[in-house]
C-alpha cells in the first residue's frame, strides 16, 4: 500500500476481513441495543427514568461509534485529525476541571507539545515523536517561568506535565498505529475490546461483585468485576486479535494472550486514574459533552494507558512493527 493510499484512499476500507466483520458487529449491537431497550420499555420493565437514559446513552453511542469508525474506513489523514482533536478537547476538559486553563502559558506549552507529537507520527519519525516527551515536558517547565509567579509553580506544572503526558502522549500512540498498513484492523480491534471490557467489567460486577476494588477510588468498581473483565476480555482480544494479525508474527497464542491481558488491566488501571483525579478535584464528571456519559474524558479514559502498552508491545513483537515497512519521514525526508 502506497502513503498515499493508507492517507487518503477509502477504497481500501475493507480489505481486511476483520474490519468487515468488526464495522458489522458495531452496528448490528447498536440498532439491538435500541431495540432491547424500547422493547423492555413495552414490556414495563424500565422506568421512565432509566429509558431516557438509555436512550441518551444510546444515541451517544451512534455517535461516538461513527466519530471513531468513519475516520478509520476514510483513511490514516482522518485518524491522525480525529485522535488530534480528541487529545485537545481531553486537555481542555482536564485544564478547565484542574483550573490549570487559569495559567494560559502552561496551557499554550502543552498543546505547542501535543502539537509537535502529532506532526511526529504524521511525518512517520519516531525519533522527534520518542523526543516529544522531553520536549513536552521541558517546554511545560521552562515555559511556567515567564509568568515570573513562583507562587504554585510546582502545582502548575506538575498538572500540566500530567495532562501532556496523558492525553497527547498517551493518546498520540492511537494515532501512530496509522502509519502502519494494518491501521484499520488493528484499531477497530483495539477500540472494541477496550470498550466492552468496561462492560464486561460492569455486568461481572452486578453479577457477582461483593468486594469493593477500591472503594475511596471507585466505588462502584468490584474485585469480582475486575476478574471477571480480564477474563473475558482477554478471551475476546486473543480470539479476535487471531484474526486481525493472521499471518504476522503475533497470531501467537502467547503473544494475543499478553495483549488480551493488557488491554483489561490497563484500561481498567487508565479507568482509576481519571476516576482518582475526579474524587481530588471532588467532581462526577469531568464535563457533560455526551449526554448520558459525560465527558470526552469520562468516554475515553481506558485508553489512556491501553494506548502506549499495546503499541510498544506490538512494535517489539510484530516482525515489521508499527509501520517499520512504511515510508519515513514523509514530510521531513521530502
């Protein structure tokens, strides 16, 4: 595949069967779950109060699904713009919730950092992008001087480094993954095994869930719940991953039960994170942007740590890493 095909070209969509039968099931559970709901609706085993808010929960997932699908099947430009804009507006929600927005320098030396991350992964060169994390971070704290306020420069900056490091890093290495010529597969994979391992960690929990995980931090999150995701999710990544990666050196049991792993623990621990910065600062949510979900945070915070593990593992295992047999430097390098 061409850089200009992966870019732009959505004629290549569906090349992967995975992604055929992925894009279906997302739909396919989305029109069901419409029709459960209004169908138990009829049958009076919902409230009004809970049916308008499924139904909200629901059109939201219409959505998000078509913000986070469509992008993939138009081609890497989109996905590289789509991830960009979602680290910006988890920044703004996280500045405004920690007003750390009151400080515009940090502000403006984070997103000048988000900014160089992204221009990065579009150029393919994971020397600058690898170097952003320095850059990022020195930039924040140099940057934090001009005010010439020592009076909370600490916290400034440590709130700032925190939230460049969360949701432009983090968040960049989904982006990245598009350099590489199974983007499509790949994130669509990733995106529904991290979304439905906090379902299944929710139905485990009202099923069998008795011990609290972390009561101060989550109180809704149970031990049984947490097992009971990594268990589940883990069954579904492997299987599922033996698809998206047949005929690369990752359709290794080992290696698709790692990754399994991974994605439940780490979501679950990015899921905490956000849920711990939210009972600091003494919030719910951190916006209400999604009715029925409430912030961009709120949505994406399990992949805030999902992100870099899986990337960095499938980088090390995959014969031809993330985009290793893709063009470099495609901007620089001209």
């Amino acid at each position: 595949m061409s850089v200009t095909d992966r870019l732009f070209d959505p004629t290549h969509a569906f090349d992967h069967p995975a992604t055929v039968a992925m894009v279906a099931v997302i739909v396919i559970g989305l029109i069901a779950a419409s029709i459960m709901i209004r169908v138990r609706k009829r049958q009076r085993r919902l409230s009004d109060d809970t049916y308008r808010e499924l139904i909200a929960r629901t059109r939201s997932w219409y959505i998000l699904a078509a913000a986070m699908v469509v992008p993939i099947l138009l081609g890497a430009a989109w996905v590289y713009c789509f991830f960009l804009l979602l680290s910006l507006f988890c920044f703004r929600e996280f500045a405004r919730a920690t007003q750390l927005d009151e400080s515009r320098i940090e502000c403006a030396s984070v997103v000048l950092g988000i900014l160089v991350t992204y221009f990065a992964l579009v150029d393919h060169w994971m020397g600058l992008f690898t170097a952003s994390w320095a850059f990022g971070i020195g930039l924040v704290v140099v940057g934090s001087l001009l005010p010439d306020n020592p009076q909370g420069y600490i916290r400034r900056t440590a709130v700032a480094i925190v939230g460049f490091a969360l949701f432009g890093i983090s968040l960049g290495h989904l982006a990245y993954i598009a350099n590489d010529p199974l983007f499509r597969p790949i994130l669509l994979w990733l995106l529904i095994c991290t979304e439905l391992n906090d379902v299944f960690a929710y139905l485990c929990g009202k099923k069998f869930g008795r011990r609290k995980l972390l009561p101060n931090t989550s109180p809704n999150k149970t031990i049984a719940g947490a097992l009971g995701a990594v268990l589940l999710t883990t069954l579904l990544a492997a299987l599922l991953g033996a698809w998206v990666f047949r005929g690369t050196t990752v359709n290794y049991w080992p290696h698709l039960v790692m990754l399994g792993l991974m994605i439940s623990i780490l979501g679950q621990c990015g899921d905490l994170v956000i849920s711990s910065i939210k009972r600091d600062l003494g919030v719910k949510d951190m916006s209400t942007l999604i009715p029925g979900h409430g912030g961009l945070l709120d949505r994406f915070d399990s992949l805030l740590i999902v992100a870099p593990g899986v990337f960095h593992y499938l980088n090390y295992v995959k014969s031809t890493g993330v985009g290793w047999d893709q063009p470099e430097r495609i901007i620089t390098g001209m």
